[in-house]
C-alpha cells in the first residue's frame, strides 16, 4: 500500500505542473461524469447504456425507459455540481451536506424520503452484513461526522475509501446509499487535490466483496486496495493524454 500511494502522490505532483488548458480540461471532467453517472447508475440496477445516458444528459428522452431511470441520471448530474461546489467553498462534509445530496440523488424518485435518514430496518441485497437498526441511525452518523472531523492523519486516499466504507456500512437512508458513498468519497479525493474516480459496472462484483468483508471482518484493506487501483488508474489516464 505504501508503494502504491507513493505512486499515486507522484502523479498526482506531476499532473499538478502540467500545462493543460483549461478547455481541455473541462472537456475532460465532462467525459468522465458521464462515464461516472453511467457506471454509478448501472451498479444500482438502472439499464440505461453509456450512450442512452449521454443523450438524456443532453435533454433527449429514451423511449422504453422509466422516468425513475431518467431522473436518476439528471439527478446525478445535480448532485455532481452540489459536491465540486462543496469543494470549490472548501465545505466540510455534514450530515447536512449528505441529507442535501440525497434529497438530489431522490429528487422526483421518492420525495417523501429524500434528506430523511430511514425509520425501518434494511438488508443489503447478496451482502452478509447487516445495517444497524433505524433507532441507532442518527446516533451512529453523529459518530460517523465526529470521526471524520477528528481524522487527521490517514492518508486522502485512504479517507475518502473509509468515508465511503463507514457511510454505507450505517445505510441510513432507504435508498441511495450507494450513490451517496461514491459521491461523498469523491468529495474528499477531489478536496484533497486527487482525482474522482468511477467504480465500473462491470466489476461492481469484487467491489461489493471488498466492502462486504470490509464491514464483517472489520479489514479494509481489500477496499483501501480497490480504491487506490483506481484513483491510480484515473492518474495514468490524465498524464497518458495531455503529459508532455
């Protein structure tokens, strides 16, 4: 793991003095939102594809698709812009923040529970970890926010892999856990100058394994792993293109 975040810090510092024009730039994050909000989506059951997914960004709607689908990838794209002007204002992560990013993740989808934290118990659908009971969720977020606001000395990488790990682990809301832990993880690494990255439909399977042990074994290395493959990944990926 050391050699690893070594490496990532690296090409971090050289991205960091690249000469890359700022059109490039935004040409760039718009690409990979839209990958983003497709992989994000398609992990949570929306079957929309890559391309589908481009055009409703665009305002175009897709014939033998739900609205639910619809709004979930137009919320999406609302909750990105709420999070990169979190990080712009240099906002600490809240439960206010993370009630005000749900309310966009369920917006049109389920107002009646969007920003409220669940008051039933749930399962995690082919998980063996258990949520805790509704009655304990306030109580475990408010634990939640007091670590994250007293951690000081993991690595970002690392932080923004426990924020996401601990958050799902509460599942506090009936819904959208999943987007909101990808969202708020990629709050932090974009806080702490790092890249967001995009966890890929296609091997959603050695994700949810890695969060699952994570929380019944109490053993993050194998998420901590995931998420610094892919936050290196998403490094070779900008340096590869625009490095000179």
């Amino acid at each position: 793991m050391d050699r690893l975040l070594k490496e990532i810090d690296t090409l971090k510092k050289e991205i960091a003095e690249l000469k890359i024009q700022k059109k490039s730039i935004r040409n760039l994050d718009k690409d990979f939102q839209i990958k983003y909000i497709y992989n994000s989506n398609a992990i949570e059951g929306n079957t929309l594809t890559l391309h589908e997914t481009k055009v409703v960004l665009e305002g175009i709607t897709i014939g033998g698709k739900t609205l639910r689908e619809h709004f979930e990838v137009i919320n999406h794209a609302e909750a990105i812009l709420y999070i990169e002007d979190m990080v712009k204002n240099k906002e600490e992560l809240s439960e206010y923040a993370i009630k005000s990013i749900h309310s966009l993740i369920l917006k049109n989808i389920d107002n009646d529970n969007a920003g409220r934290y669940r008051n039933q118990n749930v399962i995690i659908s082919g998980a063996e970890h258990i949520p805790p009971s509704h009655i304990l969720v306030q109580e475990k977020m408010e634990e939640f926010i007091n670590w994250y606001k007293s951690c000081n000395n993991m690595h970002p990488v690392l932080k923004a892999a426990k924020v996401h790990m601990d958050f799902v682990g509460i599942h506090p809301f009936i819904d959208g856990n999943g987007r909101v832990s990808r969202l708020i993880m990629n709050l932090e690494l974009l806080k702490s100058g790092y890249q967001a990255v995009s966890i890929r439909n296609d091997k959603k399977s050695a994700y949810y394994e890695a969060l699952d042990y994570a929380h019944c074994h109490n053993d993050y290395s194998l998420f901590y792993n995931l998420i610094a493959e892919y936050e290196l990944e998403r490094l070779k990926e900008i340096t590869a293109l625009y490095k000179i």
